[in-house]
C-alpha cells in the first residue's frame, strides 16, 4: 500500500512528461516552420 | 505369514533433518516457518520497488523540470521571431512585401498549428492573431479543465479562428461548449479526415452571420477543430457561467500542462512560461492599434449597453 500514492505521483508526472514532450515538439516544429518560411 | 510379502506402507514420515537434508529433501521441521521466510523475503522486495519507484520519481521530475525550462525557451524564442519579424516587417516592408507576409503569416497560422496539442491545462488559451484583427470575440473556453488553442486570421472583413479543443476520443458529438447556442445545418464527411465535419449556425442569425464547422482533428484525434467565421454581434446567451471565459481570462496565454491544483511544484514553472508569454502577447496587442480600437469599442459598447439593461 505504501508504494500506491508513489506510483500514482510517477504516473502522474510521467503523463505531465508526455505532454510537455508534446508541446516541446509542437513549439521546435512552430518556431523551424517560421523560420523557414521567413528565410 | 512373511512379512516381506507385505506392500510398504510407510509414510516416511523421517523426523530426522539430519537425514533430510542428505537426501536433499527441504527439512520438514521448517514448514511452519515458511510463511515468515516469505515475509522476510517480501518486505526486502517491496522495500526495493519503493526505493525504485522513488528512485523513478526522481529522474523523471528532473526531466520534467528540464522539459519545462526547455519549452520556456522555445516559446521565447518562437514568440521573440515572430514578433520581431513582424515588426520589422511592418516598419520596412512596402506594401508589397507587407501583403506577401500577411498571405504567408496567414498560411503559416494556420498551417503550423494544425493538429497541434499545445495548452494543455486549466482553460488556458494562447493565441496569435495576424495584423488585420487582434479582436477576439469568441469563446476559446469550455470547462474548467479544458484547454483550447487558437488561431485568428482575418480575410477582408470576415474573421476566421480556429480552435483547438481537447476532447474525449469516444464522443463523437461534435460538441464544443463556448457559451453561444448553435443550430447545426449540415454534416459531411472530407477526404482528408475520416470524421464528419459539422456545421453550425448561431441561433441569432439570421441577424447574427456567426457560423462555425467543427471536426476531430485528422492528425490528433483528442482534439476537435472548431473554425469560427465571423464575429457574434450580441453577448453570449451563458455570459456568467462556467463554460464561458472572462474577458481577461480570453486574453491568456499560457501553455499550462496539467491542473494547477494537481501540481504545487509545478506551479512556479507555469507562472513562469505563462508570464512571459503573456508579456509577449500583450507587447505584441498594445502596439495594434486595432486592438486598441477594438478594445475601446468593446468597453463603449459595454458602458452604452449597461443602461438599457
């Protein structure tokens, strides 16, 4: 039982993880379009 | 009788570890204890996977930390070029160049932000208009854990923005709460996108020309493309409830991940990301003036409406 809320907090901040990956991807794939269209 | 005749029916039932233990055999004077032995041997296991698992904890909230920090400067960046660009742009461009960078501006919103999954969090939006129209009368807003992300665009007088709203992959409703009431007037299904695209007018049209399509995104299937055309020209029919944005609250901007209330250590990186792109945003606004215009407009239009009512 103990090992519950620490795998519910791993799953928590892995899923925050996930988006935050998302976002960097999306964010470096926005910024390389604009600069590449600005070129 | 020969005893030797007989069928051995012995149990052996040897008492003997001694000899136990030479014939291999686990000592049956230890049976009682097994259940203690594997106690012994679980709470070392569970001890371990907690250590793991805290251990796991660790290096994952430092990746965390480390992506946080990463997008900040990505987004500084992004938002940095882009406004830089656009001023410049804008102060050394002839006319020519001016429309060029507008068509491409235009282009570039609305193509590099489809399917996006930016603005995850608490009702957090960001937003990026073009020159035309920083006004943004519509709703980008739909629960208190929802997120949507927007694209504005302006082609002559009628204005365009696209909203990105999360959403359940079972619904298949097609429903994007925004605070206005919508009749739906068709449905079709496009080449490039296996899910319906919905139609929708305002309730008030005729008089109001609102009219909006909404369909799941083709290239991520959490989220549905709402594209607004137009401009409400009456208030919203849920103006105080929940799943209409303050006016303040529409101008945000914020790439908020997760639930605020969720995550205490998060909150400082939020702030962080959510300040600067806010200062970002509202550089960017305070230099239209259309949107100062617009603004003015809208708080005139609030003062002469409050009489009436």
């Amino acid at each position: 039982p103990a090992t519950c809320p620490l795998m519910e907090e791993l799953n928590r901040v892995s899923a925050e993880n996930k988006k935050l990956a998302e976002m960097l991807t999306l964010m470096c794939e926005n910024y390389n379009a604009l600069k590449n269209q600005l070129m | 009788m020969d005893c030797s005749s007989y069928p051995d029916t012995a149990l052996d039932l040897n008492t003997n570890p001694m000899e136990l233990d030479f014939s291999g055999k686990r000592p049956k004077r230890e049976e009682p204890n097994t259940a203690s032995a594997d106690m012994e041997m679980k709470w070392p296991v569970k001890a371990e996977g907690s250590s793991m698992l805290k251990e796991e904890l660790n290096r994952v909230s430092t990746e965390n930390k480390r992506l946080a920090e990463m997008l900040t400067t990505v987004c500084e960046n992004y938002y940095a070029l882009y406004n830089h660009l656009d001023e410049l742009l804008s102060r050394k461009g002839t006319e020519d160049d001016k429309r060029e960078w507008s068509m491409k501006k235009r282009k570039l919103d609305l193509d590099e932000f489809v399917g996006c999954t930016i603005g995850f969090g608490s009702g957090k939006t960001e937003s990026i208009s073009s020159d035309e129209d920083h006004h943004h009368p519509h709703p980008h807003h739909h629960g208190d854990h929802c997120e949507s992300f927007k694209v504005t665009e302006s082609i002559g007088k009628s204005k365009v923005s696209t909203f990105y709203v999360p959403t359940d992959i079972s619904d298949t409703s097609l429903t994007v709460k925004d605070g206005y009431q919508w009749r739906k007037y068709g449905q079709k299904v496009t080449r490039d996108n296996p899910s319906p695209r919905a139609y929708f007018r305002c309730s008030f049209a005729p008089s109001c020309p609102v009219k909006k399509k909404v369909q799941r995104s083709g290239e991520n299937p959490l989220f549905l493309v709402a594209t607004y055309e137009g401009t409400h020209n009456h208030p919203s029919s849920n103006p105080s409830g929940g799943d209409m944005p303050s006016q303040a609250g529409s101008n945000r901007v914020a790439l908020d991940v997760v639930q605020s209330g969720q995550r205490p250590v998060q909150d400082k990186k939020e702030t962080t990301i959510q300040e600067v792109l806010v200062q970002q945003m509202a550089s960017s606004l305070t230099k239209d003036p259309n949107f100062t215009a617009a603004l003015a407009a809208a708080i005139s239009g609030r003062f002469l409406e409050q009489p009436r009512t």
